[in-house]
C-alpha cells in the first residue's frame, strides 16, 4: 500500500534534516562543501522576516524531501522563482515525493509564472525528472561570485579573512624540486576540475502551463 505523502512548511524540527539534505544535494551536483547554511540557518530561515522558503515533504511524520526556494525579478516575466535545492531520501525516490514538493509549490505561487534553477550536467536523474514539466533551457553559463569577504575580529581590530599560504620549504636537490612542480600541477588541476563542475546549465520552467 502507497503512503500518503505529506509536503508542509519546515519547522524547527526539520533543521537537521535540511542542513543535511543540503550536504547531500551539494554533493550530487559537484558544489564545494560549505557550512553556511549550518551556521545561519536559525537566523536566515527561522526567525520573523525568513531569508528563503523552504518545503519539507513527509511520510508517516518522517522528513524524506525539501525544497528550497526564493522569489526574485525577473525582466521578461516579472516575479519569479529561484529553486536553489531540491532533494528526495533515496529510500523514497519513485515514491511522488518531487512531484508533491512541486505541486504544493505551485498551488501556493499560482501568481507566479516562472520557475528557475541550476542543475549540474552530470545530475542526470534531475535532467530526466524536468522533461516532464516541458524544461525550457537557456543557452546561459551560471556563474556566482563573493561580492564581501567575511570579516574576523582579532586582538580588537576587525580585519578582512585572506587566504591563508603557507610558504614551501626550501628545496635544495634536483628531484625535490621536481616533486614541488608535480604537486603543484595537481593541486592546478583539482582547482580547474572544480570550476568545471560549477560551470552549470540552467534551466527555465514554465510549471504553470496547462
């Protein structure tokens, strides 16, 4: 017998649950590991003016999928929405979690038309999931960058946070010298990996069409 799905606004109770569906999502997609939303998520989503949505989806008062999203403007077609997460357990999957995220998404934005968001080129099942919504992808590079560097205080003064580097040791024989530059090169080459993976398609969703 098919349980019934339940999709709700996230409560306190859910927090551990998002910040770990985040890790998982940001794996899935090749983004680099960060604990934002660990450190902000009281501040950001729980408290009085809310930074961001988020849905949470359930089965028998167990958290097994969420959403989360945000509205902003856009040019062509006026509000929007931006869906910058989206992840189902994988002991629920082909259960009709994504589609009721959806669903109660859009029966609560029906004034809404657009519906954005980011997919890595390798996440395969979620590329196959949008074709049924009719996906429109754009022919668009997603790129971010940090406008502000956090700041630390220390010894009383508040200074920007740099990158630390650490000075190699010097190298005094031939064959060091040539481990040094192999290192190096890799370390290049993971970097340069990386921004690939970032380098995103984004795609456009008309959900609202019949």
């Amino acid at each position: 017998m098919k349980k019934e799905v339940i999709v709700k606004h996230a409560e306190r109770r859910h927090k551990n649950f998002i910040i770990e569906s985040n890790k998982k999502s940001n794996m899935l997609n090749c983004i680099p590991e960060s604990k934002y939303l660990e450190k902000n998520i009281e501040k950001d989503y729980f408290c009085f003016n809310p930074k961001f949505s988020c849905l949470v989806a359930e089965i028998d008062s167990v958290p097994v999928g969420m959403i989360i999203y945000s509205k902003y403007y856009w040019p062509n077609d006026g509000e929007a929405i931006w869906i910058s997460q989206i992840y189902v357990d994988k002991k629920y999957r082909k259960c009709g979690v994504f589609f009721k995220l959806i669903s109660k998404l859009r029966k609560e934005n029906r004034n809404i038309r657009i519906i954005t968001f980011a997919a890595n080129r390798g996440n395969l099942r979620i590329q196959k999931i949008i074709k049924m919504y009719k996906v429109k992808p754009l022919n668009l590079k997603f790129y971010y960058k940090i406008l502000n560097k956090p700041k630390i205080k220390k010894c009383g003064i508040i200074k920007d946070v740099v990158e630390e580097v650490k000075a190699e040791p010097v190298v005094e024989k031939k064959e060091e010298v040539q481990e040094v530059k192999v290192e190096v090169k890799e370390k290049t080459l993971q970097k340069n990996e990386v921004v690939d993976k970032i380098d995103t398609m984004e795609g456009q969703l008309n959900l609202f069409e019949e």
